[in-house]
C-alpha cells in the first residue's frame, strides 16, 4: 500500500467518522481507533493520540454551527466541562493506580443500558418538570429551535448531572477513549435536556475533555503530525456536513444512531476486557 492509498484511506475514513460524530455528539473515535489499529495496523497509542485531536477537531468544527443555531446550552456546556476536565486531568494521573480492565466493563454495560433503553423507549420521558433552583440561579433554563419555533425547556438534576460529568472526564483519562456517550446519556437521561440539545451540547463539550487528555500524549510524543492531518481535514469536512444534517433530522432517527452506536462501542468494551483484559 503506497502513502497516497492509505491516506486516501484514513481521510476518507475519518469523513465518515466526523460525520456520526457530529450526528451523535460521541466524537470520531469510535471509528478512528478500529480504523488505524485494525485495517492500517497503528500502533494503539498513537490511534488514540490522533483520535483525540480528532475530537477536538469535531467539537470546534460543529459547536459554531450548532450555537448560531441555538441547539447547543452553552451555559450549562461550560459549567458541565468544568467537571469533564478536571476528572480527565485526575484520571490521566491515576490511570495507573486503578483497575482499567473492571471500569471498562462496568462502563461497557452502562452504556449497553443506555443505547437499549434509549432504542426501546415505548414513549417520551416527560419533560415537563420545574427546573432545579440551582439551574434557575444559573440562568441554564434555554431554548431550541423547532418546527414550531423554539421552544424552551428547563434543567433538572444539576448536581447529579454535574457529578457524572466528573465520571465521564475521569473514563476519558483512565481509559484512553471519549466519553460522549457518557456525556449524551446524562444530558438527555438525567437532566431532562432534549435530545438534540444534548447531542449538541455534547459535541460542544468533548474538544475540551480531550484536550485535558491530549496534552499527555503529546507530550509522550504519541502524535503523529503526518497521520493526524488527514484525520483532522476529513473530520472537519464530515463534522461540518453533519452539523447541517442535524436539524433535517427528526428525534427518534437520532435516537437510533446513537442507540446502535453506543451498543457496539459498550460490547467492543466488554468483548476487549474479557479476551484482552482479564
């Protein structure tokens, strides 16, 4: 295989993957990571290196699109990223003090309850609630643009949501892996937010947890220059479509794609645990 065919590969590969990354606020790594360490045979390090530097490429490439648009909560974003990095920071740090193979597998089943819960979902939780005290001092209450019109909604379990944000971040260093479907999970499951709000929100928020965890590998010197570019531009190219997708699609399609795509990152997990891990 001559350069020319595998960044031809890994660009066209990387279209695909800022595409479901911006549709599903999970990030690109979920295709990244197989793509460089299975098909082109990367060394795993430098696969989650490039894939992070992908996820901040996504996140910066669709969180103008999706402000100008309103869907993303920026308030509650920013509030919520302070959690995401401080646990990345912590979870890099102790990364080799704590038992990764067991929290991948509890993460993997998590996440299979989510996407199944999410698929199976017989009808729409109830969204209207009164809006926690803390969300209402914080001005978090906003509202997305619809059908018909924007319509607003409130915030609910902002201390819950804020502590399983701290979770995430911490996964995201512990395991070397993005924590959107964690992030996605929470925004729309505990905190009530609608579900394109929390896909957005999410893709607003993951550049800045991969960057905590970025700046590791960096300085591990775990980046490649020359195979991250062509990762970064078809990110940016397929993150950008995406983001002009989203508001053509309806909720329950949105729902699916993350459903099925947190299900095969959750059974990856646990498949990569029990024959590699354990």
């Amino acid at each position: 295989m001559t350069a020319l065919d595998m960044t031809t590969i890994i660009f066209v590969g990387s279209l695909f993957a800022g595409l479901l990354g911006a549709l599903s606020g999970l990030g690109g790594g979920i295709v990244i990571v197989p793509l460089l360490v299975l098909g082109l045979g990367v060394d795993i390090h430098y696969a989650i290196g490039t894939s992070l530097i992908a996820v901040i490429a996504t996140s910066t490439a669709t969180s103008c699109a999706y402000v100008k648009e309103g869907y993303a909560n920026v308030r509650l974003g920013i509030l919520l990223e302070t959690a995401t990095t401080v646990g990345a920071v912590l979870g890099v740090a102790f990364a080799s003090h704590l038992p990764a193979s067991k929290l991948s597998l509890i993460f993997g089943i998590f996440l299979l309850y989510c996407a199944i819960s999410s698929l199976y979902q017989t009808k729409q939780l109830s969204k209207n609630f009164f809006s926690d005290k803390l969300a209402l001092a914080l001005k978090l209450n906003n509202s997305y643009p619809s059908d018909q019109g924007f319509k607003s909604y409130p915030v609910h379990h902002v201390p819950l949501g804020y502590f399983i944000m701290f979770l995430a971040g911490g996964l995201s260093g512990i395991l070397g892996i993005g924590s959107g479907a964690l992030k996605v999970a929470a925004l729309d499951r505990v905190m009530g937010l609608p579900f394109k709000v929390s896909t957005t929100t999410s893709n607003f928020m993951i550049g800045v947890t991969a960057a905590a965890s970025a700046g590791l590998y960096l300085k591990l010197g775990y980046i490649d220059p020359v195979l991250t570019m062509p990762v970064v531009l078809g990110v940016v190219c397929g993150s950008y479509v995406g983001a002009r997708l989203l508001p053509l699609m309806t909720t329950v399609a949105l729902k699916k794609l993350f459903g099925y795509v947190v299900i095969i990152i959750g059974l990856q997990m646990i498949w990569n645990t029990i024959f590699k891990g354990m």
